[in-house]
C-alpha cells in the first residue's frame, strides 16, 4: 500500500519510522511518504492560509495550494503526460468534523491500493477541495478521531496510519492477535489479561488461567469482555447482535 501524507509539520510524521509501521516501510509492505505542503506555494513567504470570506476568527487553508500537491501526490496530475486515474485514490482529510473514524473505517482503507492524507491546520481546508475531488470521482473521506479538537490534522493522522498499517498483510507477525482484540468482529473490548510471575504482592493471576482448562478459560475470557464492555461501553453492548450472543452469555 501506498500512502502520502501531506503537512505543513513533516517533523510531526517521524514517529512513523518506529515500530511496527516503521518495519512495514523496511519491508516494503509500506510505501509511506511525508511531503511539506509548503513544497506546493508559489510566493515568497511560501504562504498556504488567507482570511476566511464571511469573517471570524482564524485562518483557512487555501485551495489553489492544497490543489496542487494532491494533484502531484495522487498521480492525477500526470507528470510527464499521461494523467492518472482518480479512483485508484482515496483522499482523507482529518478533521474534527468528520465521521467517526473507527476499526471499521480502518479495515476498509486497509483495502485501498492508494491513501492521500491531507493535514489541516488553523480553521480546516477551503471545502472546495472536498467538493472538488469528489467530484473527479476520487473517494475523498473527511474523518474525525474523537470529539475533541487537536490543533491539526497531524496527530490525527499518525493514529489513522498506524491503524491502518498494522491491518496490512505481514505487519503485525501473528495474525491471531488480531482476531481477539478490542474493537474487533466480536463488538466487544478485549478481556484483562496477565503474564509472569503468578503472584505479584498480594495480587494474584486469577486461578482458571492457570488451569490449563481451555473451554474454561474461554468462557472466563467471554465473561470478562462482557462484564468489561457493560461497565465502560455500554453503547456497544447496544449494539451487540443478540441472535449472536450464546445461552451462557444471555443467563442472568
Ligand atoms: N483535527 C483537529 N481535531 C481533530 C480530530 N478530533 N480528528 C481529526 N482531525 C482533527
């Protein structure tokens, strides 16, 4: 997979050298490339913001500029010729108005060939760069991490990689360990888990575990995740299918 990030802050994106995503870019799994939108301005002061029309407080990213770079980072611009095509594409714009970017959305842009990030900063992008590309047929989504406002689009975006990235074929070294976790096909949080040594202090590692009883050990697993997701999310035990759920889960 491909993806571009573009920022007025490329020092923000280092953190993607690290771990596991960093090893996807050794690898080749990822091709991951950080580009300063500055890169794209065409005066002196290498300018990317003007004054919002309507007024208010704060500055807007102007579209001519953003225009530029996510026409040249997409290949639709077609260097040298021949202009690429615009669906092989997926535009995503971080910003706290957004949709709720969740597992879901990350294991659907998991699936794309070619991801562009475009990082806002002050009062957001001109929305005609939304409008624009959408309407050349790329898939342009706006996307939120939360109901709160970082100052850009940056942090946002080293979240969606590196969830993004870790979903990627040959990333994450054993892939059960995807298969159980939080957030995932069960719609419910992970159960608490526990290693060495048995006993620390006066806290011990609960007796099943330590029962080599698979089926036991399963069901105490299931009954943590339930337990667990009531008291934090119940807004997810809502959303549990119910004709899924088995007779010891519905037992009171
Ligand atoms: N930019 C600023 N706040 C954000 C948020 N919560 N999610 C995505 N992008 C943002």
């Amino acid at each position: 997979m491909r993806i571009d990030v573009v920022t007025i802050f490329p020092d923000y994106l280092a953190a993607l050298d690290l771990s596991l995503v960093g090893k996807a870019r050794a690898a080749g799994i990822l091709d991951l490339r950080v580009h300063d939108l500055r890169d794209w301005t065409t005066d002196r002061h290498r300018t990317v913001d003007d004054t919002p029309f309507g007024g208010g407080a704060g500055m807007v990213m102007r579209p001519d500029v953003w225009g530029r770079a996510i026409d040249d980072v997409s290949g639709v611009a077609g260097a040298g010729g021949a202009a690429g095509d615009p669906s092989g594409v997926h535009l995503v714009v971080p910003t706290p108005s957004g949709e709720t970017f969740t597992q879901r959305t990350a294991e659907a842009l998991a699936r794309e060939a070619h991801l562009v990030v475009a990082c806002g900063r002050y009062e957001g992008i001109d929305a005609r760069v939304a409008e624009h590309y959408r309407a050349t047929g790329m898939r342009v989504s706006e996307l939120s991490i939360g109901d709160y406002v970082l100052n850009g689009g940056e942090v946002a975006a080293l979240v969606m990689v590196e969830a993004v990235g870790r979903l990627l074929p040959g990333v994450v070294g054993n892939p059960e360990s995807l298969v159980e976790e939080s957030h995932g096909a069960a719609g419910l949080l992970e159960y608490p888990v526990y290693t060495k040594p048995p006993a620390w202090g006066d806290l011990e590692v609960p007796d099943v575990l330590l029962s080599g009883h698979h089926a036991r050990i399963h069901r105490w697993r299931r009954d943590q995740a339930l337990r667990r997701t009531a008291a934090r999310r119940p807004d997810m035990v809502r959303a549990l299918d119910v004709d899924a759920l088995d007779r010891h889960d519905l037992a009171v």
